[in-house]
C-alpha cells in the first residue's frame, strides 16, 4: 500500500464544524487519499444522515471519528499541529503554501503524529487556537474569490500528502507531544513574566512569537525536559534573590 506507514499518522482535525454535509465530504476526501483517522472538535456529530450521503464510501471513517471538545484536548499526545489559516501576522509565520508545508511533514511522519487543523466554515481558527499550532498553511486562491469549501481545503492538503508519500526517508526523529509543549510554554510565559521581560497584562504579542519559533524547531521530549529545567533554575534563582 502507498505510503501506509506515512499517512497513517496523519489526522485531520475539523473545529466547530457547522454542516454534517461537510463532515461527510471530508471523509470522502480522506479516503481517496488515504488518511483514516478524523477528529472533530465541538462540531455536529459526524453520525449525521446527511453526513452519510455525502460520506459515500467512506462511511467508516466518520463511524471511527474522535471528538473533543477543545482543540487544546484533541492535539495533546500529537507531535506536530498545522493550523490552516487565510490570515497572516505576528506569531503566524512562515505561512506555509501545501507543497512547502508537505516537504517539511513528510520527514515527521515516521515516529510522531501529527494533526492537521482546519477551522469552521465561517471564521476559521481562533487566534488562540493558532497559537496551539507548530506550523501555518494557506492555500492560494484567486483574490476576488478566497474562500474554499472545507471538503475542497482537506483535498487539497491530502493529495500533496499522498503524493509525497513515497518519500519518506531517514530514521524517525520523536517530537515531543503538544501538551508537553504546552506546559513549557506555560512554565516559560510564568518565568519570563516573573523576571520583568513580559509584560504581565499583555504576554501573548512575545509568546505568539516563542510558540511559533519553538514549534518550527520540533523539540523531542528531552530537548523540553532541559528547556523547561532551565526555567526552573531562573525561577529558583528569581526566588532566592528576592528573600
């Protein structure tokens, strides 16, 4: 089978969606390219009729589906999150284009698992939700005209990914997962506030920027044991100066 092993640690996370339409045109789309597992976050259910008349074939993928009801809660053991997103800005870049994005996925999908997070039809992802992503992808698209179906966004990202899928190479590198990188990002705002280099009312302009180098960087679990062991030595530092 093509790819197997590749695209079998891909899942594609769908947050609120708002139509069961889609949900079962997603399915459709993921089968034909191969990708199995679906997560949906604070969305319709995906056992929906409507969903299974548009799943047409892939019946199986949305009887499979996980749900969550954060994205927070639905990438915690996964190594690497990609947030689509039509909005560029601090905290967000390199936004990636699907053939660029693919190219740096491929090596990571031996060993680690990764999630792909699209946003609901109308609004997309929150800012806050991006800032849970480790890379940023957009699709281009003609500019008097932007917008893409959902189904239409996870065809697109899924080819490139099958078509790229052969090319794995190269022993597997293990990421840390999500929420141990949430809980070093947590650990680092406190101490960095605590030391006078973030502002204590407005952190999140500096963090946006640490998450997205941090993310770009792909830290396995010891690289975030000695990050977070660091903190920990300033935080202790910090303590002792101030008695």
């Amino acid at each position: 089978m093509r790819g197997k092993v590749a695209l079998d640690s891909i899942s594609v996370i769908l947050v609120r969606p708002r139509f069961p339409e889609n949900i079962g045109s997603v399915a459709r789309a993921m089968k034909n390219m191969g990708l199995r597992r679906l997560v949906l976050v604070d969305g319709c259910s995906p056992l929906h009729g409507n969903a299974y008349k548009l799943a047409s074939g892939a019946e199986e993928i949305l009887e499979r589906a996980e749900e969550a009801p954060t994205l927070r809660e639905a990438v915690n053991d996964m190594g690497c999150v990609v947030g689509m997103t039509c909005r560029k800005g601090k905290g967000r870049s390199p936004v990636l284009s699907p053939k660029e994005l693919v190219e740096k996925l491929v090596p990571l999908t031996q060993g680690n698992t990764i999630g792909l997070a699209f946003g609901s039809e109308k609004e997309g992802l929150t800012n806050e939700e991006l800032s849970l992503c480790h890379l940023f992808a957009r699709i281009p698209s003609a500019n008097d005209f932007p917008s893409l179906n959902l189904a239409q966004s996870v065809m697109v990202i899924c080819y490139e990914l099958f078509n790229a899928s052969d090319a794995v190479t190269g022993p597997p590198s293990r990421m840390a997962p999500a929420g141990d990188l949430e809980r070093m990002f947590e650990q680092m705002e406190k101490t960095l506030v605590d030391i006078g280099f973030l502002n204590p009312k407005h952190p999140q302009p500096i963090m946006r920027v640490l998450r997205s180098l941090f993310g770009r960087s792909h830290l396995n679990e010891r690289e975030v044991q000695i990050l977070r062991g660091i903190w920990s030595q300033v935080d202790w530092h910090t303590r002792r100066r101030g008695k």
